[in-house]
C-alpha cells in the first residue's frame, strides 16, 4: 500500500471494519504498523503522520546539522506532504531549509522556516492574544502553525492583565474564536481571565518571558496548570531560552 | 437583562455589533460586567457562567462545610443550570447534594455527586483511556464532566503501554473519537503513543496514582508536558491525594 | 528606663540625638539592646515590640503546650500589650487563651483567638478579596490582624477571576483603601488583576486551597511572586494545610 | 472622555458616585474598560496606568529591539507620563532611549535608563539598605524608581548581617523612614534583622548575588519569605543573572 | 586483637609506623578491617564505633521494632559503650530502652531515652541557642548529644533576632564557647547572627518549624547553608516532621 | 494461535523469519498484537507478558479493592503463570490473596503475598546488601522477586558505609554474584562503595528511610544516579511511605 | 603482587578461600587494599579497575587540562589497559588523545576519542535505540562503550513513540538482544514500550534533547524512574549541556 | 577605643565582667556595636572582624569591579589584617589584588589572590582529600583559607570511593588530622566513607563537578547533607559554576 494511494477515507473504513467485527483488531493494529516512513539514515521521517493525524511533524532544528534538515524538508516534500515547518531554525537551518525550498518563508525572531503546499480549506478561527511584548515568538510560532492547519488567525498582543482594560478591544474575536490560544509569561493570569470569559477551548502556552521569580517559565506553566478558569488545557513546548 | 432572558446567541448578536462598529467595544464589556451571580454571603455563584460558557460551573466540595455545599447547589439549580456537579465530596458533601437534590447520583470512589437537569443534546464522542485501575477515580470523573456537557463517552481503562498490545482492542474508538482524554500516572507514556495514533485533540490528565518516583503525580505531569506527539494538551487539576 | 516609663516618641528623640550628632551610633543600638523582655524560661516574650514597632508580636500556638500558651497571653497582658492575637491555634490552644482571658474572642475555622485590650484609633481602609469560598481562613486571619493593628476592614470573597464579572462590586471598596489584601491559591490571577487596577499598595498572600498542580500554595505563591501589575508584595505565611 | 481630561479626582468622583448607589457597578467597570491605550502595533502602552496607579509602569528592555523601546518612550512621553523608566536596558536599549530623549539619565552598571519629566513633590522618606557591594544594582533600581515616585530616597550599602555592628549608622535613618527596602542575596538575613527594628513596613527584595547554595537567589526569596519579624513583604522581581 | 584489649593510643601508634615506613598503608587498612561487630541478624552493631570516633553511634529508632532496639541496646552496653542514646523514639521505643537499662532518661517531647555509663572527663562548652519555642525538641537532641560526649552545655532558647535585643543576655554565652549550636526554622537569621558575632565555629542546625513558605525546613536549610558569616557549618539531620 | 501453544521458543523463531526476510516486521508486529489478556472489566490482565518477558508482572495492590485483588490473582493462575506477587499488600489485600490461593506466603512488614507455582530453574546468583536495618522491607521485596524469577538470593543487611568494615564480611558474596541489589536510604553511599569494587551489574534501590535532608528518598535517588562508580543502575519503584 | 602477574581469576581463587575458611574476611579486603594505582600528582589513575570490573574507567575530559589527559591516557596504555574511552571530549581534549595514541579513533559530534588495544571477544549483543535525531550522541557514547567491552552494537535511532510503526523494524533486533539500551528525551515513552516488549533487561538513559518542559532531562529522568514496564533500570549519566 | 588598642584579651575580659555581674549584657552589646569599620562608600569593610573572629573576612570578588577590589584589599591592609583572600577572582580581579600588593600570590585555576602578611603561629592539622582531579579548584581554595589560618594542610586528591583502595594511603593523614576537609561532587559518597572512619570533625564541601544528575551540585550537597556517619557538617559555598 503506497503512501500515494492511501487516503485517511481508508483508514477509517478500515477501522469500521474492525468495529463490525469483519476484521479482528490486531488486524487494525497490523495496518497501523505497516505505514511506511523515510529512512535517511540519520533520521526516520514518519511521512506516515499526515494520514494518521491530518498534518504532518514539525521539524525541530535544534540539534540536527543543516545537511540534516535539507534533507528531511526534501523527503517530507516528495513524500506529499502539506506543508513543512521548522522550529528553532537558526540562521544555518533556515539557510538549509531555503536550499530545499527556495519558496519557503522565515522568520528570524520567531526562529522558524516554513512553506505551505497545500494548505487544508479555512477549517475555523484561532485567536491568539499574548500578555506582552516580548511574548511574540512563540505567538508568530502559534499563528503559523495554525494557519497551516488551515485556521484563521487573528492575533492581539500585549493585552496582559496589569492593564485588563487592553483586553477589551480583542474581547469579539475572542467570543468567537473556534480555539483560543493564550501565550503568557510570568504569573500568566491572562490565561485565567480569558479561559472566564470565553466558550471555545483556551489552549495555555507558557513562555519563558519574564525575570525574578519567572524561573524561565516555571511561574506561568504552574499557573496556567491551576487555572480555576474551566476548559484551560496546557502545552508546554514554548518555553524558550533564546 | 435578567438571566432568563438571556440567551447565548443574543450575547453572540452583541458582540457582532461591536465587530460592525455599531457598539464599541468598552460598551460589550460592559454588558460581560453586568453579568449576575447569586450572593449567598460566603460565596458568590457564578450564575452567569452557563451563558457565558456552555457549562455551568463545578463546586469543589473540599473546603466547604455541607451547608454551604448544599446553599450553593441549591442556588445553582434555582438560577436555571442545566446540571450540577460536586467534585472532592466526601459523605458529608455527598450526604449535603442528596439533601438538596434527592435524586442525585454518587460515585464514593470517585468523591462525586451530580445532577442532570437538561443535559445538552448529542454533540459528539469522547473516548477515555486510562494505564491502570488506580486511575479509575479520575478516569470516572471525566467521564461525568463529559457526559453532562451532552458527550457520548466511551471508556477503555488499564491500557497501560507495559502490556501495549492491550491499546488494540481501543484503537477504533480512539481514531472515531472528537476528543480523547488519556488519564494516566507514572510515567504517563500512554498519552504519548495514543497522542501519536489518533487525530482528534488528546487531553492529557496527569494522576498521581504510583509509588517510587512517580512524586504524587509530578513525573507524570512532566511526561505529558514533554510528550513529542503532536495535539497533545495537559489539563492538571486531577492529580490527588485521598 | 523601664518600659512602663518608655514611649515611642523618646525613642525618637533618642534617635534624632543621634543625627545631630549629640550621640553617637552605637548608643542608639545600646539603647535598643537595653530593652526589656519577660523571660518565661520556654519563652523570652518580646514584651518590647510594641514599643520598637507599634503593634505586639503574634503568638504561634503550633507547637506550644497549652500551658506555655496561656502563660504568653499574660505576660504580654501584664506588660501593657494592646491586643494578643494566637495563630493556628486548635482546640486545646483556645481553651489556655480564653483560661487566661474570658473574653477573649475565638474563630475555630481560622484557628484564631485574640483580645482587643486597647486598639489603635482608626487609621486608615484595609479591603480585603479572595479567590474562592475555601481561602476563608486566611481571610478571617487578615481581617483580624489588621482590625487589631486599628485599620476599618472591608471584605469581599469568593471574587476569582475565572467569573471576574464578580469583582465589579467589590471595585469601589478596593479604590478608596489605602491597602488591599489578596488572598487566593490556584493561580492566585486575582492578585494580578487587582494589582492592575487600584492605586493602593497590594498584599498579596497565597493560600493552599486548590488542588492539581497547586502543589500546597507554591503556584499562587510564584504567580503573586512575578505578577506583573506593579504595587504586589507578597507575604507568604498563611499558605496552610489543615 | 480624552485622557487629557481625565484626573484622578474624576475617576474617585465617579465610584463615590457607585458606592452611593447613582451608578451601578458595572457602569463603573465599563469606565476603567474605556481607558485608552497607545496601539504600537507590536505594544499597546498603558497610558492610562498613571491615572489609575499614580505612576507610568516602567518598561522592561529585554526583548524589545531598540526600535521598539525607542517608540515606547515616545509615545509614554506624548501621552503625558511624569516620567519614563527602561530597566534591564543594554547598550543598545540605553541608546534608543537617548535617541527618544537626548536628556534621559543612564546606570550602565545597573543596566537603567530614565527621565523625570514632572515627579511629583516629595510624598516620604524610603530608606533602601544592601547586604553587600554586589546588590548595588538591584538597590540603584529600587533607588531610581522610589524617586521618580516622588520619594526622599536614603541609601546604605553593605551593611549585612555578618558585621552588624556596621548597620547601627544606618539605624536613624530605618527608624524615621516610612517604607524601608532590603536588598539582599545569600541567606538575606538583613531582612529579619532589619524587619524586626523598624516600625515601617519592610519590602524585602532578594538578588542573585551570592554563591554556593544561593541557588540564583532562591534562598534568599525563601529566606525573606519565611522571616519571622513582622512586617515584612516580598517583591521578587530584582532576581537577575546579567 | 580484641576490642577489649584495643586503644586508641594502639590504633595511633599502629599509624605512626605506617608514617614512618615500618607499616604498609594497606597493612594499615587490614586492622580497621578487622574490626568487630555484633552481628544479631537484623543488625550489625559497629561496637567499634567508640574506639575509632571517641564515640558509640546513635540509634535511630524509627523504623525498627521494640524488640530489635532493646537488643541494639543490650548489645551496646555489653559491648563497653559508654553511653547510649536513641533518638525519634515513641512510646513503645523508650519503653524498649528502659526495659533493657531501667535507669535510662527519656525526654518525651523530644523523643529520645539515653543512658549515660562513663561520661569522658569534661571536653569544653557548647552553647546551644534557639530562634524560638517550638524548635525545643531539636534543642534537647543537642544538649543531650553534646552532654554524653563529655561537653558542658548551655542554652539559650527563643532568642531569634525578630527582637534581636533578647540576644544580648546570650552574649557572654556564645563568647567563651567552643561550640556554638544554632536551632531554627523559618529564614534561620539567628545563624548569620550569630556567626557574625562569635569566635567558635557554629554548627546550624535547620529545623522543621515554621509555617507558610517554610517548606518543613528547606528554607531555613538553604539559608543556614548560603550564611555569609564565617565559620558556619550545616548539619541537617534534625529537619523533623512530629 | 492460542497462548497455550505458544512459546517463547516459537516467538523467537518467528522473529529470525523476519530476520532471513520471509517474514515481514509488519507482520511480526501483527503477532504481538495478537497477543491475548484477560478483560476483568476494571482491569485487563496481561497474561501474555510470561511468555514475552519470562516473568509474570507484579500485582500493585495499593488503590485496588480486595475483590480485584482477588479476582486478578486467580486469573493470573487460572492463565498459567509460573508466579505471583503482590507488592503493597495492606492486611485485607493479603488476605484476598490468600482467599484466591490459600498456601500463598505473606510478609507483612514488607506488606508482599506471593505464591510460586512453578519457580524456574536456578538461573545465577543475587546479592542483596542493605545500607541499615530500617531498609529491610526494600529488602524483603527485592528477595521475593529475584526468586520467584529463579535466582539464588543472599542477603547481607546493615552494611551501610558508616562502618565500612562490616562490609568486608560481605566482599566474597559481593564478587561472586552475578547481579547486585544495594538498598539504602540517606546518601546511599554503600551503592558507590559497593559499585566500586564488584565486577556484576550494580542495580541501586534508593529507599525513603532516614530523616532531615534524606526527603523521602530524594537524596538517596540522586546520589544514585550520579554514582561515580561503573556499572550502576537505578530502579526508583521502591520509594516508599508507609 | 604486580598488577602484570595479577589475574581475575587468582582474585576469585583468593576469595574462594575466603568462603571455605581458609582465609579471613579482613584478609581479602587487605588484597584489595593492596591494589595499585598510578599517582601522576593530578590524579590518581585506577589502573587496577580492569582487574576488579573487567574494564578499565572511563576518562571524563572535562575539567582536566590537556595535559592532564594526554599523561592519563599514557598511563592507562602503560598499565596494560584493553581500551582507553575519553569522555566529553572538546577539540582540545580529542588532540592530547591523538598525541598520546595517534591510532585513536575520535568522534566530534559525540565529543569521544578512544583506543582498542584488545577489546575481549565477543560476548552479547546489544541493541541500542534512540527517541530522536538529536540523541545522537549520547547513542554513539552508549555504542563505543559497549563495543570496547566487547560486545555487538546494533543502533535504531529516530523510532520515538510518536510514529510507534517506526519502531517495527527495530522489534527482532530488540528481541535478540541480551542487552537493550534506550536513549530519549522529553517524556522517553519509549522506554516503557521497549521495556514492554522486550525480555533483555533495559538500560534507560535520559538525554537533556527536547524543549519546553523537558526541563534539561528531567522529565525523561523522571518519566524513566516511574516506568511501569518491569525490568528497566537507569543509567543518569548522559543527561548534556553541549 | 581604637582597633590598634583593642586586643581580643580584651574582649572577653570584657565578657567576663558581665558574666560576673560587673557590667551589664546590653553593655556588652553597645561595646559591640562601637566597633569601627572602614566606609570605602561602595563597601563597609569590617575591619573589625579579625578581632571578633579571629581572621580577617575573605573578599568575594565576582561583582565588584577592579578598582573596588584593589581600594578593599588597601584598606584591609591598612587596618592591620593578618592575611587577605581574594575569592572568585578573573584576570582583571587578581591584576587589581597585584596593584594593591604586588607580593601577593595568585592561582588561575581556582581563582584566587592573597597575601599572608602575618600568619598566626601553627595550630593544628587539617587533612584535605577530594573526590576527583576536576575538585582542584576548590580543594586549592579551601588549602589556602586553612594555611592563612595558620593550619599545617595536607592534601590528598582524587581518592573517590570508586576505587576505595587509593584511600588508603591518606588515612594516616586522616587519622591525625584535627579537622578534615572532604570535597567532592557527584554523588559524594568519599565525605561518608570518611566520615565513618576518622575522629576527627569533618567539613564536607560540596562541589558542581560531575555531570548527569548532578545537578550542578545538588546531588552532592543532598549526600552530604544526609551522610549517615556522625561528625559530618556541610559547607555549601564552594559550588562553583566557571
């Protein structure tokens, strides 16, 4: 079964198979092992992801040679994929992802490459607030991806709660967002205050922004893990050190 | 405005009218300000939370006596909610729901007592999976959190990746799932591998079920925080001590 | 000079000799190293603080024998202490307060009990919030204290963010203080929010009510710690566990 | 109502007006709501903070290009801020600020740029005391900030408790303060002594500096936080690793 | 060799000839090796603790059976110790030791059942002083250690520096001794204190009293260990949880 | 292909098909997962993990009811393990084992039950050392395992580094085994001392016995871990609080 | 006895006679007392290692001068070493290797120089596999150390449990092996699925690759220690800061 | 009184008059407190310190600049001092120390400075050992402090418990000492060994050497820390960071 030739369609009729008992579900978990990926020798690009989860892996840059990355960028590219982004691309990586694909767009500050083949059709508003300034790579991170995965984004930075009053002004994109993402450092209470007010899903994003007893992001990923706001669910990849 | 008047898609109506530049945007906070909440003296119900946010809120019965657990649920009732849900409720608390609510349901081993008024039509499935049968008290608390937010729950406990073949016989109803919750202690590896198999968002709850290292449930939140599968989010607030 | 006959306002003079010139440095520290205490012999009570700092010492009762407890409550009475406050006082420790002092007032949910000998006219407006219903506690403790130290004490619980519609109410009383108290656990956001909008200073104290990844009060405390409104100090000893 | 027009006084008027029952709560929200900002695109400035704080929020450096903060302070300035405060500012950041205001004063050492544009008249005597020659530039904040408040600012520098003899010059001017400052690293044992002497309200504020077990200052925030004298509050916001 | 028949003068002078050549350092090795113990089969009591420290081991009783302690006992004392002292010792514990020496001494508080057989001839003084009260039982444990070593003890309780005046009558205590002890919780100044101002080395001793961000002890241990006084050594074991 | 057919022989000789290539990896993926386990409803038994791992698992006893203790440990025989353990085991879990399996053996300081149906072989030698008495349940467990697993167990207890000597006795059993257990609390020094001088794999148990500074077992973990000797390995399952 | 004529199996005779009386337990721990030891006045190197462990230490270059390393490495050849591993070896570091032993083999990326003078014969095999692509040198150091020992390496990198069908075609070799490595970072799920699979013991070893919450290593550390597979045990030692 | 006229006879014949009733402890205070101190500006050099603690403070030059080391070290000279130590101190600091006095001696590596100017007559032994080559920084700091002292210092390096036998040869060293010194890291196991076998005190000191879990120190502190041999105290301020 070719990557090609395969379509998430399948799976599923595969999977209701199982589920009517025409097909055992060790059978289900033998199709599932039996997805192919890139062997390059240094890396095992899982060209797979795409089918099985509707978007394919980010790469992270960090700790990979840029021969590495030109490498994987092209196999994802010639695997099908939808689009590629790098993570914590330096200027080497992002030279490297550019070899590959000469199209891609960068992002120095945010450290990130990218390029878009075929975007997914507009699937839903993502809104994206930040409690401030220095917040904005890993909101530009947030914002990219998302619109990869084919949302809408509109962002509004520098809204944190010291001056709530801010806040007001992104408050119709928030209603309506499908998703929010808060991005905060520090005591983070943004993401309390926003997961109160609004009915789509807050997804918290800690950074490392901040000083004294910020402790790198330590602060803000323990707040927004004890949000007494409800629907507040935490992803803890951006704390950064630059 | 009284509560009852109110409904979500005039809130909805308002805020459009700040988008159109009819209603400024001061004024539609405003409107969120003038929200009502039941005062009973030693805490004040957010009544308004149904309206605002799809769910009415749940009452933390650990630090209430049971007649402020039984005040409050009887106000919550009385100001329209579609269902209530006492969580961390010992015999007292749970002595103190039936009081207020005769038919109520309980679950001992999960410290639970709720009351479903008008629970919301069908809107979707959640499939649960948990690593062992000491998570179970969590695995049935969101379970109810679920099914009185209108979700059709399906539950696969003692998963654990120790014995993966195990995950099989669950794979159809993680891939047909909208939302997957993986609660787990330990090492919490079963959010990792089910966040790399299935397509639906995976909330990840960290229990502090385990001995050795597992800290009361901190390795665990750590592991899900860390978790490199991709739609992978943590939400911490069941991590517990009998 | 014994204490009956000491009064702050010598201290003072004492002290702008120094300045002068007409003393030298180190007869103030003599002077203040002359002071007297009551030797009990488990104890030295500091039947000078009121003196140096306006107000008495508080008494721990954790960890004193009721006897040794009662005996404190004297001799701070028979030195001329304005007021004794007893801290984390249980049953036993109320009983030896009130042995020593019938009208001693006691609040068996704070722990506390105290006498009011001689208060302070009034000296200014303490508004106290908290986060929730179950940081009542240590609301109790604040208001006692600053009440005793001759402030006129506003409180409003139950105020948390995660309905900051709540707050409004309480926003007059947090404008005309001349100190604000937040007292909150979880993600402590409150003290972000409030510190955002009145000009008084504000004090921030964490609790440990909450659970997750509240872990006993340390979230709230590094929340409140790296709030970013200005105007927040934290003090940090009413974090607590039953 | 332009900020121009807007006074403190104004905004005092309007809550006696809500606590008299003339105006509902939640008008009063929607007032603060309608507070301007300066939209920057990549910063919305508080500029209304100083009406409703007293004081313009000082602008941390790190992690804003030079461009950035250049705006910021011009836009503070344009917006009517008695004064401008840039902490944590490198050479690059201190020239933007001159760039802004060929007139500002610098502190390489304590990495600080700043203009007093109209500081209010003299509100009170802060009296700042160090442990050592190494929390020099945590007390040049503390210093800076104070003044442009409108303080009488009085500095004692290396006056730790391992010598205390050396602290009994610096005794006058803690007595007739009326706020003191501690800054320390280590084990900031100068916070307890000192906060068991004055009758002021103590800011303890904990630094880096220090070795061993300093842990970056940890121990000093634990120290401070745990004092036994009273009166003693803690701003942990100086911890810094240059 | 029997332990009967060894000295500490033998074991010195069989070193020296290792320093003179007349011995291999590994022949030196093989007498420590030589060593005897009792072996009860639960226990290997190092009955030649004394010939090679100047003094028997202690015996921590938690975690070991009445039974066992009063054989480890017995088997002390047959063995020639000259004195024995068991520390955390219950009730059942302290029975255990005076069934087996109904002479012992206990200290119930404290938790500890000595007995004193041939003190060593008077060794020096050891003042112990105290922050406060509650940290009474640790107190106990060193003046006990110190009186069974042959030490002459003095101590000086609740003399923390939140009224540092009640330190003086001390003085004169901590000037002559040759050891100085300090016990104390919370931020543990009483160290820094004290080891500003005495000749002797100080030995801080942390204890588990304390409330708020005391953290059981953690503090006052990060503290005593960060102390910029000269000459302080930490010893940690007596952090305690009753 | 029924688990009673099976064999770990036959697993092994599919998986070299795979190797010679008549066999595909999918395929033997698809075995695994074909893999049987008994669904008790709370709890899915592995039953194929004796034939996958040559040992049974072990029975966590602790947030499991006596019945399901009860239920699982007749399935695990009725399923043909060779063994079974259950580790944690408060009096009424041991007495729902002995309920399923009546000649079952208890340990109640160890808190173990466990049954031996069918030990392997003698398959090498363990030696267990312990760093002090109270480590004995750690003991205990590991001695159970190692021999329902086939082992020859010695044990040497109380051999801590404190009196070095009393290892000696020890040595000849150290160096000929083929596998080493050190158990210890504290410093966990015997691990290094031990790891040091042995020529078989070191496996380091830390355990929470001891007091101050130990932290429940942390220190012990962490000086484990960084054990500057070869060879040295940690397993932290046995932590424990009683 | 020189460490030429030496052998390990006359340290077995020798130990052999311990066990049947022939000679005293102290006796053998003066033999290995007598064990020499090259002192080159920096360090003393164990040249007697190999003897007692099969293998001679590994030389940490960090924090050694290159001269230090390059004296090192000769007296280990000179001592009879089988093999010579440098550890985190930088640029300067690889040289003095090179210098001593031209024929070294080096390795940048993994920062490792090391020679094979006669590596034992084959003795195991070991399969090393890794979460991802920056693990790389910590699977290299894993690699070179077990070949010098003598065994065969067999490395899959990249198979992380995100893409868990990755993992298939690594399954015979892992079923094969007597030994089984895992290197990861972030939340290293994949060691409890390798150790679920696998009846070889395994060796997990936590690696600081990742970002957000990895924390440097410590959640895979963690994640490690609480793995609930049986049969794994961990090895810190590799946690890195490039 | 000045310094030149005060001897310590003099102090504590002061002490002893209060002792009998002569004068008055708060005397003894004032006495105290009259001590003089040079005031550089920046620093308050405690020139006194010699003659309350018979040795002069050691100056920690990391965060002072140049010139401020230089003027400190002048004025310590210039009040008498018997020795200077310059602590942490880089290139520019040991260049300052020279200018000062250029007979003073450096060491690079360890990064210290001092002059001996008058060292008290010898005073006992003081046996230094460390655990590894990579300690020498901090062993050198801790031979220099113990000679200005007027200590005979005997060191013995890297003789860690990983190859015990090279302990051997220190430990007539070790058994004459009047106060031994262990430094180490990792996982510290040398401090307990040692501690186990001498009379004498023994100062254990942490170092940051190691890698893995050693956290920069904190393993190595904690096994201190919690060493189960008697007679171990922990000084923490040599964790170093280059």
């Amino acid at each position: 079964m070719s990557v090609q030739a395969s379509t998430r369609a399948e799976l599923l009729a595969l999977l209701e198979e199982v589920e009517s008992g025409a097909l055992s579900a060790s059978s289900a978990l033998e199709q599932l092992a039996r997805l192919p990926f890139r062997d390059l020798g240094f890396a095992r690009v899982d060209t797979h992801r795409e089918l099985r989860q509707s978007a394919p892996e980010a790469v992270l840059a960090e700790g990979k040679a840029p021969d590495e990355i030109e490498a994987i960028v092209r196999a994802m590219l010639e695997s099908g994929a939808s689009s590629v982004l790098v993570t914590r691309a330096d200027q080497d990586a992002r030279a490297a992802v550019l070899r590959a694909v000469p199209e891609a767009e960068v992002d120095e500050r945010a450290r990130l490459a990218w390029v878009a083949v075929s975007v997914p059709p507009a699937c839903g508003q993502v809104t994206v607030v930040s409690g401030g300034t220095s917040d904005r790579p890993v909101v530009r991170e947030a914002q990219v991806r998302a619109e990869l995965l084919g949302a809408s984004v509109v962002v509004h930075e520098d809204v944190g709660v010291a001056g709530i009053h801010r806040l007001a002004s992104a408050l119709p994109d928030l209603e309506r967002a499908d998703c929010v993402v808060v991005v905060a450092g520090q005591d983070a209470a943004l993401a309390s205050v926003v997961g109160g007010l609004v009915p789509a899903p807050v997804i918290a994003v800690p950074t490392s922004s901040g000083y004294g007893a910020a402790f790198g992001g330590v602060s803000a990923l323990l707040a927004m893990l004890t949000s007494c706001a409800a629907g507040v669910a935490v992803v803890s990849l951006s704390l950064f050190r630059s």
